[in-house]
C-alpha cells in the first residue's frame, strides 16, 4: 500500500508515519505477511478459509483422492489436529508474503509447510499440559519467556524449541521434509479454492505465479486509510483546544482529529448514554468547566533544560532518567561450560538473557526520548501550545498527546506556564519548598517546611552554581554540578527549580516565573479512603494538622520490618540484611493497595522495583553480589515474603480504609451475582459505572507471532461485548476504581475552585497540584478546601450502597448485611482538621 495522496493534517500525517515505522519492523522481523496491511486481508478472509479447511480436513482421507507426493493418512491426520483458524491464518501469511516477495506457488508452499510445521509443534505443547498443574505447564511460560527476550521469529522459534528440550519436552508427531511440502500444498490450494475473490495463481512462462487481485488491494488500502484516521497521532496544538460542551466536539483544534475524541474514554454504550443525560441535564457541567481548563493551560518549553538535555548527550554524561547511552556489555563466554552443573549453566543463561532484555529495553527508550526531543524542538519555536484533554470513564483528565506533563522527570521539566506572573516573596520561599522536594537529598521532602526552607538555603551556593548561564564559567555540567543535582530525585526537575529560584533571588520579588509547582497527596487512595470512612488513623497521611510530617510508607516499612523479625522464615535473616532504603522498598506495595493490588501483584512489584535493579547492578559490577541470593528462585521468595508482611502490615496500620474497599467489592460482587454493574455518580456528576464485560472476540496468533486477527464469539452484541458482567474483573476492579473516581473528583473541583479566584495554570497529575509559586499559598488551601467540601457534602460510601439498593433486586437477603457493614465504617474523624493539614497536599 502506498502512502496517502491527499493533504492531511498534522494528526494524521503523524498517523500515517507511525503507521509505517510498524509495517516496516513487523515486516523485519516476521514477514510482509504480517504487517498491518497483511492483517487487514487475513482479517476479512480468514473465518471462510478456515470454514472450508474445517470442511476438507472433515472428510475421510482416501488415497484415491490424489495431492501432492508426501500427502497421505498420517500428513492428514496431524494437520486435522491443528485448529482450522490457525491453518489458514498460516495460509494467508505465507500467500501475502509471497505475493510483497515475488515468490512463486512452489516457494509459497514450502514456506506455508514449514510455519504449520511450528504449529503443530504449539498443538503438541498444549497436549503436552493437558491435565497438568499450572506450575508444571511449559507452553505459557516458554512463549512468555521468548517473547520478552527475543524480537525476531527465528530467535524465538529456535529459544522455544531449546527451552522445550530442557524441560524435558519430546515431539513424537513430526511430518518428514515431504509431508510438511504436501501439507502446505494441501493448505494454499484450499485458499485459492475458497478465496478466488482475493488470489489468483495463474501460470507465466515456465512458473505458476502468486497474486492478489485487484479487488482485494483496492479494499485493503480503503481498510487502511480508514485505519489510519480512526487512529491519529494527537500533537500540541498552536492555537486552544475547543472547549468541551458536549460528549463530541472538543478537544483537537484539528476538525478531522476532534470527530475521533469523546469526552469520556469509554466503549460502553451504556456509559455513553448516561454521560450524554448527564450532559443535557448539567449535572456534568462541572467536569465539562474543569477539563476545558485544564487544556486550556498555555505552555512553553524551557530552553534551559532542553539545552542541558542535548549536551548531556553530545556529552555523553549519563543521568538518570535518561535512556542510558550504552548497552550493558555481555560477558565473556565461560570457559569449561560443558563442565558446570545444571544450576550454574541456568545461572549464566539467566544473566545473558536479562542483558538482552534490559538492552532491548533502552533500544525502545531511546527512540521514545529522541522522538520527544524532536517535539521539545519544535515546540520551542512557538511562543506557546496547548494540549488537548478528556476524561477517562472514572473521570480521571488524561492529555491526548504523548508528549505532555503527565510523563516521567525529563519530559515534565521542560515545561513552563506560558502565563507567568511575577514570584513575589511568598513565591520565592514555596519555590524554595518545591526545589527541596524534587531534590529529597536524605528525604527532607518527608520534614517540615522550614526545614526543606533551610535545606535549599544552606545549599544555595551549589545551586547557584548549577543556574550558571555562561557555561564557560561553570554551569549545570561542570564535574561539581553534575555530582549534585544528577543526584537528585528527580534530576531535571530539580535543575529547574534551580534556575527558576537563582533568577528569582538576582531579580528579586518582580522576577516573572512560570515554573510549575507541584504538591502531591500524602499516599492519596489511603487519604480518600480515610476521610470516607473518617478513621483515627488520618494523621497517618497527614489529614490532620500537626508540626510533625508523617509517612504511611515508613511507617508500613517499619511494621513490616518488626513482623519479619518475629517470623521464623530462613529467608528473613537474608532479607534483614539488606542496607539499602527500607521506606522504598515498601512504597510502591502500600500505595498501590488503595488501588487495588494484592499478594501476586505486590510481589511482582518487589521482582520488577527491588530484585531487578539489583540483578543490574551485579551485572554493572557496582555490586559484588546480590542481596537476596544468587538465583532467580531466591528473589522470588524474597519478594513473596516482603509482600506478605506488606500487605498484613497495611492492613494493621489502616484498617478501615481496607475495609471500606472490602465493602466495596461486596457491594459489586453482589451485582454482578444479578448480572448489573455496581453504579453510581460520582461528586463532580459524572455516571460512574464498574462494567466489566467478557470481549465478544479472541485473538488468533500464529506460534510467537506478536498479531494476529480477532475471532468472534457467540452471541455477538453490537458494542464488541457480551451482555453478561465479568464478575471476577468487576469485583477486583471495583475498590480502585472507586478510588480513583474519588480523587478524580477532588481534582477537578479543585481546578474549578481555583479558577472561580483567577488562578488558571494547572499542571496536574491525578494527585499531584501544580501551579506557578505566586499561587502556591492560596492555591494549597483550595486544595484542602474543596477536599474538605467534597466528604461533607458527600457520604460517597452511602451514595454507592444507596445506588446499589436501588439497582439489586428488592429480596436480596445479603444487602441487610452491607447496611450493617456500611454502618461499622465510621470513625470519629473531624473532616475540618484537614482545612489545617499543611502536610496533606505538600
């Protein structure tokens, strides 16, 4: 297919490029057949080729009935036992890629045997773990393992294959060279029996040739087309984004872009119509305010740090944060490696496979920060731009654009308010505050505002040095800047309060600064939960105003510590070893409880932010040996362990909050036992609604292939789902979704709030509140203000159960025991302390 002709906007010219980059990488490692435009063809033809494969292959083999040499009994009867769908997605591929290859109907044949002879392969694993304990099933474990490791097909059939003989795996069904040729002659002769519309194999000289007919070229770049402008590539505009008034029609200033945004995120056709009532009614006028806000924010890009970015590179100085300039070496090959034990020939593989992975990793970094440095570029031409917003189903406000301040350190350091106001000297002392938070040298974000104040006051001389603008006499990279801030938490962030705070100290109070300042909740889902239930246990993430900051990690770090100290688990000696920083480790486990992770998820969370850092540093040989053992096996069970003392010490420290979730996920198992969502409107009027439905559809992959096409279930339905609720993903879903919706709700009452006093520059991230430093005062009060308003004017817990009464059936006999349950779950929090909790939002 060819690019489009037609002048196209920006959105879909991105579209088209990206579009492609992946036909071409697709094309690389798996074939021409498949890419996109492959897929596209096999996607529509595909269900009757299978048919008529089900039909052929349904029928007694004879003899008589002649085919190619090799096509006998045994041929048939193991290519019977292959699913029709995967013989003719394994037909289809192999004819498209003849077809962009110029290979002949023989080639064509050959190649189509030798993909079903990896079928058969995939069918023979499967048997293999018939009737096998998951943990003793290879299949599953072997494709996941290769995919992560392996880009290209030949790696990953031939890694599937050794890994197979190693666990022990022998294929007795095999076709000989001959048969595996018939069968494939067998599987293109029935595609070009049941799809004549789409190929043709006519007979050119001495060769029988392989075409697609016109008719199926024209459709596929007419699917194409359609493809591409469904899905654009949304990008910062010049000019505002359309203020949302409506379910459609803001958004993109593109008027092609904005026909393919909505308001809400959703594909719920139930969803869209109560968003739509709420809308009409102005129930949602609210949210519609805030999010038009929100996107109405003028930026620009900070130079400064977009040069710094650049010389680091040309430098070649790493920073964290950054994709990292080099690969990790792989090591040497072991001598005598035929001579090691089973355990130390696994250890070697383990170590070179995670360099290939992490390797592969920066490859994708690298591109992703090149391509952003490209847009920074762009945009730093422009005296300002705007990215568009919507909200997700929860109502949570998402940009359109990938390039946007909700990303990672680097890429929110490079923007600035376009409207700037002059710092004044509050703003110069919140600027101070904000500066020592991005920097959290020895956690002084975690002390009390005098004391990050007085932090960035004894080290005003380094950071001086750092906002250095003639870099001939010092600046940001000289050796004794770049061992200060490349230290920081958050590195660029922290180099750009540096700036903005040594201009404004030179230029005094009228020094015109546009730098966000963030303040982030305190551990916010613990927070919300907290104030719904109103528990004691507030101060723990600091809802209640006191001189003291609190920490709901460190605390849940030291609980869990003390619980592990009691345990009698050979591993906890290992584990209480460990030097490095206790408070991390726990971090991402409590915060992620109030949205909904449990022991599985948490311990994959220690393997991916504790065990694997590690691993790399051993490999960097910045360590001598790994702090939790030497083997894969030893890390698992390290991770399971601080998982488990985890999640037992969270429940301990707050416990109404877990109940209240618990309530929750009662509430929607409870509908989807009658077959409804769990619903409710949200405090900012938007429909809210847990709806879980099983995908109408399945995936066709052929063995290690990345794509495939959808195969549909019975019944289908008109929005692509089932009718029945997903009860398991509803339940599990619920508590955090219902969080989410909570904080979801504060932030957009805040930005509302906020602009009903004259403050319009917003740079949010779902609970963190941005705003320039002239603001940062009043604008912190707002906060807490409107947090405050919202759990007075509503009971959120009572609201859903309320909701959920009138949706259940009138005789349920459990919902007697939610109204006691919801009853149980009130402590004796003043709501109004929060109004002088400096350290709730800080």
């Amino acid at each position: 297919m060819e690019p489009m002709t037609a002048e196209l906007s920006p959105e879909l010219q991105a579209a088209e490029e990206r579009f492609y980059r992946q036909s071409e990488r697709a094309a690389k490692q798996f074939g021409h057949g498949a890419t996109s435009a492959a897929l596209h063809i096999a996607q529509g033809s595909y269900e009757r080729l299978a048919a008529a494969l089900d039909a052929e292959l349904g029928k007694p083999f004879s003899s008589n009935a002649g085919g190619p040499k090799g096509w006998d009994a045994k041929a048939h009867r193991l290519l019977a036992t292959i699913p029709p769908d995967q013989i003719a997605l394994v037909a289809l591929n192999c004819a498209l890629r003849g077809v962009v290859d110029e290979e002949d109907y023989t080639a064509i044949c050959e190649k189509a045997g030798e993909y079903l002879k990896h079928e058969l392969f995939s069918v023979e694993l499967s048997l293999h773990d018939e009737g096998k304990k998951k943990k003793d099933q290879i299949k599953e474990k072997i494709e996941r393992w290769v995919k992560q490791r392996h880009g290209g097909l030949k790696q990953r059939l031939q890694a599937a294959r050794s890994i197979a003989k190693k666990e022990g795996f022998s294929q007795s069904a095999q076709w000989t060279p001959t048969q595996r040729i018939a069968v494939g002659h067998f599987a293109i002769d029935i595609l070009l029996r049941a799809l004549p519309d789409l190929f043709e194999a006519p007979i050119e000289g001495d060769k029988r040739v392989f075409r697609v007919t016109e008719d199926a070229n024209k459709a596929a770049e007419a699917a194409l087309q359609e493809h591409i402008r469904r899905y654009p590539v949304f990008l910062p505009s010049e000019e505002p984004p359309v203020p949302w008034s409506d379910f459609k029609g803001g958004g993109p200033v593109d008027p092609a872009a904005r026909k393919l945004v909505t308001l809400v995120r959703t594909r719920h056709k139930e969803t869209v119509a109560a968003v739509r009532r709420a809308i009409a009614d102005g129930s949602m006028q609210p949210a519609l305010d805030a999010v038009s806000a929100v996107q109405a924010v003028p930026w620009r890009i900070n130079t400064a740090i977009l040069n710094v970015m650049r010389e680091c590179r040309r430098r070649g100085i790493d920073v964290e944060g950054l994709p990292p300039l080099h690969n990790l070496p792989m090591p040497p090959p072991v001598e005598d490696y035929d001579s090691l034990s089973d355990e130390e020939k696994k250890l070697v593989r383990v170590e070179r496979a995670a360099i290939k992975t992490a390797n592969n990793s920066f490859v994708v970094d690298r591109m992703r920060f090149e391509g952003d440095m490209e847009t920074a570029e762009a945009l730093s031409r422009l005296e300002q731009f705007y990215i568009p917003h919507n909200l997700d189903w929860r109502g949570r406000e998402y940009p359109l654009c990938t390039f946007n301040f909700q990303r990672g350190d680097y890429v929110r350091s490079l923007f600035l308010f376009k409207d700037a106001k002059p710092i004044g000297e509050e703003g110069i002392e919140w600027l101070k505050v904000h500066l020592a938070n991005c920097g959290d040298f020895g956690k002084v974000s975690k002390k009390t505002f005098d004391k990050r104040i007085k932090w960035t006051d004894d080290n005003l001389e380094r950071i001086k040095d750092c906002a250095t603008k003639d870099w001939d006499c010092g600046g940001p990279l000289t050796p004794e800047a770049l061992s200060f801030w490349t230290q920081a938490d958050k590195p660029f962030l922290f180099l750009a309060a540096c700036i903005e705070l040594t201009n404004a100290l030179a230029y005094g109070p009228g020094y015109v600064c546009g730098l966000p300042c963030s303040w982030d909740g305190s551990c916010s889902g613990a927070q919300h939960l907290c104030a719904a239930t109103r528990s004691e246990d507030a101060w723990k993430v600091n809802l209640i105003g006191n001189d003291e900051v609190h920490d709901l990690y460190t605390i849940v770090g030291n609980a869990a510590k003390q619980s592990m100290a009691r345990a009698k688990d050979p591993m906890v000696s290992t584990i209480l070893a460990y030097d490095g920083d206790w408070r991390k480790v726990f971090k991402r486990n409590t915060m992620t409880t109030f949205y909904g992770s449990k022991g599985f998820g948490m311990a994959q969370q220690h393997m991916d932010d504790l065990m694997e850092p590690l691993s790399r540093e051993v490999m960097q040989k910045k360590r001598a040996k790994h702090p939790f053992g030497q083997t894969r096996k030893e890390h698992h069970a390290a991770s399971r362990l601080l998982a488990a003392h985890a999640a037992a010490a969270i429940k301990g420290e707050i416990p109404l909050a877990i109940k209240a979730m618990e309530f929750i996920q009662k509430l929607s198992a409870m509908m989807a036992h009658e077959g409804k969502p769990l619903e409710w409107t949200t405090p900012i009027g938007l429909p809210w609604s847990n709806r879980y439905h099983d995908p109408v559809t399945e995936r066709v992959n052929l063995w290690m292939h990345d794509n495939g096409v959808r195969r549909p279930f019975r019944p289908v339905v008109a929005d692509g789902y089932k009718k029945t609720i997903n009860k398991n993903h509803s339940v599990n879903g619920s508590a955090p979704n219902f969080v989410h919706a909570c904080d979801a709700a504060h932030l957009l009452r805040t930005v509302n709030a906020a602009r009903a006093e004259g403050i319009t520059q917003f740079a949010l991230v779902h609970d963190s509140f941005g705003s320039i430093p002239s603001h940062a005062a009043r604008f912190r009060q707002i906060i807490r203000e409107e947090f405050v308003r919202m759990y007075e004017e509503h009971d959120v817990l009572t609201e859903v159960l309320e909701q959920a009464k009138c949706d259940l059936d009138e005789h349920n006999d459990k919902l007697s025991a939610l109204v006691d349950m919801r009853a149980d779950l009130t402590g004796k929090l003043n709501i109004k302390e929060v109004l002088s909790a400096e350290y709730a939002f800080a």
